[in-house]
C-alpha cells in the first residue's frame, strides 16, 4: 500500500488525506465560503475518515467513524501562522525506511527547507497550523494552544508535494490577515520589522525571561520578525523613538509597564514629524511590569482573557496586526508639557503609587499594602479643582472643549516646548535666533545605539542557537525559543556615551492646547471647587492596574476623561469600601455622596495649596508638584488590539 500525506490533529492521529480540492458554499447555516477541502484517513484507525475545509470561517475538521460523526471549527481569529517544514534527517541507527509509520508527533521532528539536515529520503511536506483556540469558563476562559500538522506526501517529488502545502499555507495566511483574494504563493502586504523595547527593570524584573519563554515563540508561530532593543537607563526608550527612524517598523511593541508605554508614546511627540509618527505607527504593549493598566484595559474591552495568561493574551494581540485609535491627554504643569494615555492623580492613590516604589520586587502586591499603610496615616490637600463637563450622551471631538487661550496658539500646527520649560507666546511665535533655529543646530539628543548583535533562528525547530548575550546557557531548557529568522538583538552600553550633557534641548510637539495659560483664569464655562480633598484622580481607561476597575464606563476612544473626586470629611470605613471595590468597579457609591464624586469631562486643573506635602502622577510617573491642568485629544494615536 501506498503512504499518502498526512495530518496530525492535535498531535493525537496521523491521518493520511486523498487531495479533492472544491470551491463552494456549504448548504449549512449560516452559509459560508468554502475555499479548500480534502479528505483525510487515519492508518492506524480503519473507517475513519476526516474532511478537512478551509472556509471563511476558520478550519473545519470533520471526523466520521463507524456512522458516528463529530465537527469542529477552528475560528480564523484564533488561527496565529502556519509553516511549511520538512523531517529531520534521522540520527544513525535510526530506520530511514520512507514507509515507517509515524505513530505521533513525539517522534517527528521537522526543520526549514534547505537546512542541511532535512530526510532526503522522506517527500513529505508538512504544513504546521498554530492556533490558540478560546475556551470559556467560570472564571472567565482562557486561550488553549492547538498545533494542527498536515503532512502532504501523495507525490513522488518533495517539489510536488510542498507545492499542495504552500498551496493551504497561502490560503491560511490571507484568511487570518483578512484577505479573501487568495493566490498560491503568500506575499504579506507589510514586509517590515517589529520594533521591540523592552525594559529589563519592569516590575520584578524578570521582563527578559518573561519575553524569551513566552512571546518569541508567539512571533516565531506567527512568522513575525522583530528587532529587540534592551533599555539600560531612564528614558533611554524616549530617546530612541525621537531620534531613529522608526519608519523601518511596522509599529512599536514595549514590553514592560506603563511607565515604558509612556516613554515611548512622549518620545513620538517630541519628534517633528509628530503627526505621521502617530498616524503611521501602532504602539502594542506586552505587560510585564507591576500595574498594567492599559493591557488590562484593551483585554476587557475586547472580552480577551487575561488574568491566567496576561503576557500570553498580549502577544496574540501584537501578532494580529489590529488597531484602535486612543485618546491622548495633554497634561501642563508650570515646566514641562507630556502626553497621557492613562491617568492624572493627586492625592491618595498618586502617593500609594510613588511611596510604595521601595516594594516594587514583590509586584503588584505593593499597591495592596501600601493602601493599607495610608488608611490608617491618611492625608488630606487643601486647594482647587476646575473641570470642563462633558457630554456624555453626545461627544463631539470638534467641539469637546472650548477654544480659550491667545488666538495665535489656536492656529499652530503643534505645541513646542523648550528646554523643558514653557515659553511664552511672542518666543513661540516668531523673532529671531527662534525655535526652528534651536531645533536645527541641535545636536545634543543624538544618542549612541550600538552593540548591534545578529540573531537567527537554529536550522532545527527542536534545537536553537544560543543567542550571543543570551538571558541563558545554550543547555538550558529556559533558552528553547529565540527570535524569527532575520530578528535583531540591541543592547545599549551601560555608559552615557554620547548622551546629552547640561542642559536638556528636547522639544515637545504635539497639538496646540485650546486651555487658558497654567498662570491665567478659566473662563465661566468650568465648574470649580474649592476646599481640602483626600484625593482627585483623573482616567481615560477602564483599569489603573490589573486589579483596579477605575472607569468601567471608559472606552478607549470615547473622548471623555474620568475625574474622580474624593472630599475631605469622608470617613475611614466609606474609604475602605472604595478601595475594596476597586478590583469590581463597584467603588463609586450609586446613591448621591457628598464625599466621593466621579465626573466626566473634556479638560481639569488642578491648583494644590497649603503646606501638606504629596505627589502628581502621570500615568504612574512622579511629576512636579504644584498646578496642572489637561485636556483630552480623542484618537489621536494608533494602540494595538486583538480584533
């Protein structure tokens, strides 16, 4: 008898397929577009059959035994790559007989064509399809990985049969991009790297780990090459985005916390070229440090798991290729001018924030404990809050805030901030020896990236290369997946060569604020409040933090910033029964409190006074303490996400 190809089902059956390739809509309901089909047997097994389709709704393997008949669909949108591999020369000893049967995959082992190290005497092709299918559950669910491996050998010519192979490959591909024009040969639209910037400090510190063993074999599944940089100091991402040419990505991946989401996001808009940075570049987050806020976020919004699998459930999200638009904030204080993707805090969960830095090796755990520690020493900060209400039946991003402030501002292209400083609007606006003149002559931000280390992905799937500076030695189990193929490892030297010296000449782009200067009044149209608060934090995604449900009515891009208001005057045990409810966003009282307020607007400021000591925060970053105020810029930037 003749061996024909075969496919493996979750590494559970080899089955030997007779090609029958049809086009067609299957008279089921609801109809869907079927675009290849074969039918597949299993030796092992007599009267066992198994039509496999690819439709446009996933991959539908049908198994028929005895008059018994069981159907599943593996969905497209949980379907991350495919590859076309070949077997593995076998060691000596081994049978090399081209009619041995495989009895499972445990024994199979495969490697990229022209390896040197392919079985000569084996024709086969072998299409691995990687997908990692949603199971539900009381918890919520989780994402199941599933290796489904079709082996094509019903040709005499390995040629022959790679060619039915790449034939499915192709198709999978554009299906899973969203391509319903299906050609034999798969050429991806977009044939450029992803920029990856991971900061080894993130949380406990074991972001490194947390990438090598989790996410690489995510992007090595999904066919994604990537250049990976390591961060060796403060701001180091920040520099980078704002002086390489990030256009030879195809978007930006941190891995790490907010912190470094925030890095990045300041770095675009401290770039001239701003606008397109935004436009053109997605920005993907791969949570690894202790709040993780906006990963948390974009999995709630889009019913993805992620409290089992958080880096997991990112990874899939960065390998989809989707966006969102997302709102920015644009925060003033008295020095500086940043964008905000997630918060603005005064008060008492700002100092929770910064005081509890010093636990930051035992994780998110230090938030917990510090609340606890702040309950029983509580503070309160005399001063006024001012916001512009927001109509939340009905945004409007024309006319979302007012247009206040000096007519000439209103019409820039963008904001420039100098020297870290605000200038006023005669040195924005004109005269001599300007702005444009300090932007060009300065070279102070050059900073040197070298270290460049080549990575490259082992002729065998089983056994990679070491990488050079790699986390692990090249015999332990923890250094099994490294980067795709033509993947870059960067590492920054540890010094500050060629970092800048004195004073700091970054300028800060961006659109124009349509608020009244820090330093003048807000018109009538804000509504003020003037007195001693406990705390007043303002947020524009639906979690702080893993466990902290802040806003759950927060979309990403809805144009509304939350501004939470805690009074003084407001009891220990209504304090404790906010906290507790953070984690169920059942923390905001539901009958009208005196005490405890959460308003939606479009712009705040906030005017502290008095002498207690605390701290500003944005988005989890220390910032100085004194006035500030912000507004709301709907989808303004680009953020990945699952679907």
């Amino acid at each position: 008898m003749v061996d024909k190809p075969k496919i493996d089902l979750g590494s559970e059956e080899i089955v030997n397929p007779s090609p029958t390739i049809s086009k067609g809509t299957d008279c089921s309901s609801p109809p869907h577009v079927v675009y290849l089909t074969e039918t597949f047997y299993i030796s092992s097994k007599k009267n066992t059959v198994f039509e496999v389709r690819l439709t446009d709704k996933g991959l539908s393997l049908k198994k028929q035994t005895n008059g018994s008949t069981k159907e599943q669909t593996i969905p497209l949108k949980d379907i991350i790559g495919c590859r076309c591999l070949r077997s593995k020369r076998k060691g000596k000893g081994s049978s090399a007989c081209a009619c041995t049967s495989i009895s499972g995959t445990a024994q199979l082992k495969v490697v990229e064509e022209n390896s040197g190290q392919e079985d000569e005497s084996d024709v086969s092709a072998y299409l691995y399809i990687y997908a990692y299918i949603l199971k539900r559950n009381r918890r919520g669910g989780f994402r199941e990985r599933t290796t489904i491996t079709l082996r094509f050998r019903s040709f005499d010519k390995y040629e022959d049969n790679n060619k039915e192979a790449q034939k499915w490959r192709a198709a999978i591909k554009y299906l899973v991009a969203g391509e319903t024009s299906i050609k034999p040969t798969y050429h991806p639209k977009e044939t450029r790297k992803m920029l990856v910037v991971l900061n080894p400090k993130s949380g406990s510190g074991k972001a490194r780990e947390m990438f090598q063993q989790r996410v690489a074999p995510v992007l090595a599944e999904a066919e994604i090459s990537y250049d990976l940089h390591i961060t060796k100091k403060p701001d180091w991402a920040r520099e980078f985005v704002r002086n390489r040419d990030i256009y030879l990505w195809r978007g930006i991946v941190v891995v790490g916390g907010d912190g470094i989401f925030y890095e990045v996001l300041n770095g675009l808009f401290e770039r001239e070229d701003w606008q397109t940075a935004i436009d053109e570049l997605a920005i993907g987050i791969i949570p690894c440090g202790s709040g993780n806020g906006l990963a948390k976020t974009i999995a709630h919004l889009y019913d993805e798991p992620f409290e089992t699998k958080p880096i997991l459930a990112s990874a899939l999200t960065m390998v989809k290729g989707k966006h969102s638009m997302l709102d920015i904030v644009r925060v003033e204080t008295r020095s500086q001018i940043m964008f905000s993707f997630l918060s603005v805090g005064w008060g008492l969960i700002s100092d929770i924030d910064i005081e509890s830095e010093r636990l930051r090796a035992i994780g998110g755990q230090r938030f917990t404990l510090w609340s606890v520690h702040r309950l029983i020493s509580l503070r309160t900060y005399q001063g006024k809050v001012s916001y512009v209400p927001a109509l939340v039946s009905n945004i409007n991003r024309s006319n979302s805030l007012p247009h206040e402030g000096g007519g000439g501002v209103g019409l820039l292209k963008h904001s420039i901030s100098y020297n870290t400083t605000l200038d006023c609007h005669d040195c924005r606006s004109g005269g001599g020896g300007g702005a444009n003149d300090s932007h060009s002559n300065c070279d102070a931000c050059d900073t040197n990236f070298s270290d460049v280390l080549s990575l490259e992905t082992g002729s065998n799937l089983d056994t990679f290369r070491p990488r050079i500076d790699s986390w692990y030695s090249a015999t332990s189990r923890k250094s099994t997946y490294f980067s795709t193929v033509d993947s870059i490892y960067e590492s920054d030297r540890a010094s500050n060569e060629g970092a800048p010296t004195g004073v700091n000449m970054v300028q800060m782009y961006g659109p124009p604020s349509r608020l009244p200067a820090l330093t003048a009044s807000v018109s009538d149209s804000w509504k003020t409040i003037d007195g001693e608060f406990v705390m007043v934090h303002a947020a524009y995604q639906t979690h702080l933090s893993t466990d902290c449900y802040f806003a759950p009515l927060s979309k990403l891009n809805d144009g509304i910033i939350w501004l939470l208001i805690i009074r003084a005057g407001v009891s220990r045990s209504q304090l404790l029964s906010f906290m507790l409810g953070l984690s169920s966003g059942s923390h905001i009282p539901t009958q009208a409190n005196e005490y405890i307020q959460m308003v939606p607007v479009t712009a705040f400021r906030i005017e502290p006074s008095g002498s207690t000591p605390g701290h500003m925060t944005v988005d989890g970053e220390n910032v100085e303490y004194g006035p500030i105020q912000a507004e709301i810029f709907p989808s303004l930037a680009k953020v990945m996400v699952s679907k």
